[in-house]
C-alpha cells in the first residue's frame, strides 16, 4: 500500500521516517492525518505565506471606511487587534515547535482536548473559510466589473471562473501553491512598500496633498485622536481583527515545510513587526497625508491619497492588487481546508473522502469540499448579487473567532500537561504564559460583545446566528462520533515508532 493512499491514513498504519510529519518527543501521538505528505515548502514560501496571512483587503479597503468612523485612533485599534493576533499565532508556533503538524490546531486540540475539541477547532475553521472563500470570489467578481470591458460578463460568471482558477493550482502541488502565494504577496507588499516611500517622500519635502498641509501635525486637528471620543475606536475592534483572519494559516504550512524548527519560529516573529509596518505605520502614515475625515468607506484610503495627487490610474492599480489579495485569501483558505479536514477525516470527524490524496500529495477531498461550498456562493452571485457578501461575511467573523479561541485553549492545556511533566515545551515559547491565553480569550469574548451591541451595522445579526451554528455542530457531533476510531481524545493518532511502549 502506497503513501498516496488514503488508507496509509488509518490508526493502524505505522508512521515511518520519509512519510511522518515530524518526530515529536517520545511519547509523543503523531496525527495519522499528517501521513503521505511532501515537504515541499521552503523558507521563502513560509515567509511569505507569513506576509501573506497578515497583509489583506482589510487593510487596502477596510481602512478607509474605520479612518472616517475612528479617525487617526484607528492605529491604537490596529495596535491592539496586532498584538493578539500575534499572541494567537505565536501559541501555535509553540505547539508547531512542539510537534508541526498539517493538521495543526485541530491535531494539538484533539491532543489536548480530545476529539470533540478537535471536532469543534476543524469546523470552525472550515466554517471560516468555506463562508471566506465565497466573500473572496464574490469579492473578485465586483472588484473585476471595476474595468469597463468586464462589465457584460455576469458576476456569478466571473466569481466561477475566479473559483475554477485558484481550484486547479491548488490541486497540481502543494509546490505550485507556495509560488502562487510567494507572488501574490510580493505584489502586496511591494505595493505597500512604494506607497510607504512615496507618503515618506511627501512628508519629508512638505508636499501638499489636495490642499492640506502633511505632517504630523494632521493627526492633532478635526478633532484630534480621538474626533467622536473612544467608544467609535471600540466599536471598529470587531471589523479590526478579522483583518488578521489567515495570519494562524501559518501554522498548517509548518507540516509540508523544510526543516520547521528553523523557519517557524522566524517566519512567525516577523510578523509583529510586519503588523506593525503595515497596519499600524500605514494607518499613521495615511493620517498625516489627509484628514482623517478626507477618507470613504466607497473608496481605498491609498487611491483616495494618489488620487489627490494627481497620479494617472491610481484606481486601476489599486484595484489590480486588491483583486490580487484576494486571489491570495481564496488561495490560502482551499490550501488549509483541505489539511485539516484530512486530520478530521482520519479520526472519523469528517467524512472518509477527505481523507483521499493525490499521486502529488494533494489532499484533494477536502479541497474540493470547501471548493463545492464556494460553488453556492456562486449561486448567492447568480440570484442576490448585491447581497452575497454581506449574507457569508457574518458566518466567516463567528469561525475567526472559534478557531483562534481554540487555538489558546490547545495552548493552555499543553502548558499545564507541561507542568505536570507530561510533556516538554520547545525554547519557543508563548510570551507572559499562562496569563497571556486568558487575556487573549477575554479579548476574544469582548470582541463578541462588540458585535453584539452593533446592532446598525452587521455584528448583532452575527452573534445571533451563534445558536443556530452551535446546533448544527452538536447535530453533526452525533452522526459522527459513531465513526470515531481508537479510544476517545486519541482518534485519529498512531504513535510514533520511537517511543516508548
């Protein structure tokens, strides 16, 4: 029986050398998920995927409707939201230099909480991504009609096309998906680089922009930080952190990459100051170009500042790398579906054709999985065009928020297993442990409070939608848990050859 074959993926099967994910301290359980894989990620594809997960259309859109809401008090939310997505994702990369694993959170949360933890952390995720991927196409789709010639070809056609498109380069290799998102994030990056450069050059020369004087001093006037007081900066938090959706997929690239315990804990420290390049400095950046209340939600803040200036199809080159960002969100979502339902998939928590690989191990079942969902986002193009985005975007916020939930729970339970002597923590380490997951958990549950109180906006609508979505979970727990394999909070898992009997 071949590696390639699902059925390498049984409990029964032994893990060997060429084909485990890693070899975790002794006794230590290794995902049966995690069997077939190539290793094909190298250093720079991790980087960039890093880059990748924390740089969106958050940031190239959303910020230009939270500047004129918040004003320049924008960066202290970005700040804020920054610091516990970095808290997230540096728990993981703790849990990856544990035991790096494609089935990450979900693989360290059926260790540390049992399957139904695991069953919860792999559907959240799944719920996350499979609603993210319709926002992205139907995203695409209208970003696309922006240009003229687009305009006749159907919404509904363009978001298949898009979804056709990133299908089919995530089912060639997993190579051919780290080159995708290694240049979808050059593009992004190299965009906020020059437009970085070019408001540093403003600045510096006292160059007007539309009319306004640029410096520092813009931040202080039309009302100063805070123009409508505190409660606007608090109330963005919640559109603030689903910014940094995707920075955990970080994570779920650590089993196919070359060498881990050298490029995680490098990949994954870079990212703080690249929230902080990126969002906080461009925010600031952007506020002392323009006054705060020179910025729409209709329009990106970057074109609205180079459209003042005058430059020639400022719009148009805006709207190519959005279009590009979120190619690169629909790209990463079908790549860490298809991993983690595989890992649920072994334990009896997915259905068994997730399981299925590729001669190019590709775990296509769940790619296409998530992929049938966002065929349905091309049915919500096709009859409410106008509506798509906003009636998938509530569902992707409630599965943010459960994955990296879980995420800080898998972690505060390995730390205390590692008190206990049951297991040894890496010298990477999560900062201000054991008080950093608690802090981070209440910030999570604060941001669900936000959504609550926003009732003009969407927010109230998707806190309601948490009892429907608990239902279907617990239905769902009792038509699987009868396919359950192994003993119960180790389905799923073969121990490693090495370890101790």
């Amino acid at each position: 029986m071949s590696d390639n074959d699902p059925r390498a993926a049984h409990p029964s099967a032994r893990t060997r050398p060429d084909t485990a994910a890693a070899h975790p301290r002794p006794g230590a359980p290794v995902d049966a998920g995690d069997l077939g894989y190539r290793k094909s990620l190298q250093t720079r594809h991790v980087n960039m995927i890093a880059i990748g997960g924390a740089i969106g259309t958050g940031l190239f859109l959303g910020a230009g409707g939270r500047l004129a809401s918040a004003g320049p008090s924008l960066a202290i939310a970005y700040a804020v939201c920054g610091f516990f997505a970095f808290m997230v994702v540096r728990a993981l990369g703790e849990l990856v230099l544990y035991r790096p694993s494609s089935g990450s959170f979900v693989s360290y949360s059926r260790e540390f909480m049992g399957e139904k933890g695991a069953y919860v952390a792999g559907w959240m995720h799944f719920l996350n991504w499979s609603t993210t991927g319709i926002v992205d196409i139907t995203a695409i789709a209208l970003y696309i009609h922006y240009w003229d010639a687009f305009t006749p070809i159907p919404q509904w056609t363009l978001a298949l096309i898009a979804l056709a498109v990133v299908l089919t380069v995530n089912l060639i290799s997993v190579r051919i998906f780290g080159e995708l998102e290694f240049w979808f994030s050059i593009v992004k990056v190299g965009a906020l680089v020059a437009f970085m450069l070019i408001g540093i050059g403003l600045l510096v020369t006292g160059h007007h922009v539309g009319g306004h004087d640029s410096g520092p001093g813009l931040i202080f006037q039309h009302g100063g930080v805070f123009p409508h007081g505190v409660l606007p900066m608090l109330v963005v938090i919640q559109g603030v952190v689903f910014a940094y959706a995707s920075t955990e997929l970080v994570g779920v690239a650590a089993g196919e990459t070359q060498d881990p315990e050298r490029v995680m804990p490098k990949a994954i420290n870079s990212i703080v100051w690249r929230i902080l390049l990126f969002y906080v400095g461009s925010v600031v950046l952007l506020a002392m170009l323009l006054p705060w209340n020179a910025y729409s939600a209709d329009e990106s803040p970057f074109v609205t500042v180079l459209a003042k200036l005058g430059v020639p199809a400022a719009g148009d080159v805006m709207n190519l790398i959005v279009v590009t960002a979120a190619l690169s969100s629909l790209n990463s979502g079908l790549y860490s579906t298809g991993r983690i339902l595989r890992s649920l998939g072994a334990a009896g928590s997915a259905p068994r054709f997730t399981m299925a690989m590729s001669r190019s191990q590709v775990p296509y079942g769940g790619i296409l999985l998530t992929s049938a969902i966002c065929v349905l986002g091309v049915g919500l193009n096709y009859w409410v065009p106008s509506r798509a985005f906003e009636i998938v975007l509530n569902l992707a916020a409630i599965g943010i928020l459960g994955t990296w939930a879980m995420i800080m729970l898998s972690h505060l339970q390995f730390v205390r297993r590692a008190r206990l002597g049951r297991v040894r923590r890496p010298a990477y380490r999560l900062p201000g442990s054991p008080v950093t997951q608690p802090l981070t958990l209440a910030f999570l549950l604060a941001v669900a409070v936000l959504m609550w109180f926003d009732r003009d906006g969407a927010g109230h609508m998707t806190v309601m939608a948490v009892p429907a979505i608990a239902a279907a979970l617990l239905v769902g727990w009792f038509f699987v848990r009868r396919g359950h394999r192994g003993h119960p909070g180790t389905a799923g898992a073969v121990r490693d050859p090495d370890a101790a009997e």
